[in-house]
C-alpha cells in the first residue's frame, strides 16, 4: 500500500509544509492533507514527521481524524503500515511522531 520515497526529490506536500510561514499556507496544506490518497501520505510520513512542531500539530491532527474515520480493519492495517514506517527511521523521536498518529487513543 505505501512506498518510502527513494529519490531525492521532497513531494508538493512536504514542500507546501516546509514553505507554510502564514495562517493561509498552514490551512492549504491542511486542505492537501484532506485531499492527498492515505498510501501518498504513508511515503511523506518520514519526511512529515520532520517539519516544525507546529507544522507537523497540524498535520497529525489531519492525519488522525483521517485515521479514525476509517473502517476497524484498514486501522489495524494502517497502524501496521505506520509501525513498519517508523521503524526504517533512525532518529527515536521521528520514529515516535510516526508510531503517534495511528495510536487509538486520543491526543
């Protein structure tokens, strides 16, 4: 379902994230979030969980309303996906930004 990025090349989400420096810029990239296929996002998540605290605030809440919008099963599948995501980052605190959003509890 999801595919690590293997260029160089940052997608036009992580680009619209790194750039975001107004109200305006955080809300479409919010509104990107809401449209981008899920196994997009899954292969930004490593780079995602990188931006600002602020930035990635905004894209976690997105992401975690998307994930528990979702059906049981495709949860547990994405919870999976997440898992195996995080676990190809070395930085712990990264890895734990990744493993947060697909956790059932609420934030």
């Amino acid at each position: 379902m999801w595919q690590s990025r293997t260029n160089e090349k940052e997608s036009t989400l992580i680009r619209s994230a790194k750039r975001a420096k107004t109200i305006p810029d955080l809300t479409a990239f919010a509104a990107s979030l809401e449209l981008r296929p899920i196994a997009q996002i899954l292969g930004d998540l490593p780079e995602l969980a990188r931006v600002s605290e602020a930035k990635f605030t905004v894209a976690s809440h997105v992401l975690r309303r998307r994930f528990l919008n979702e059906p049981p099963i495709a949860q547990l599948q994405l919870r999976a996906f997440g898992s195996e995501i995080a676990s190809t980052v070395a930085d712990d605190d990264v890895a734990q930004r990744i493993r947060d959003i697909f956790e059932l509890e609420t934030a």
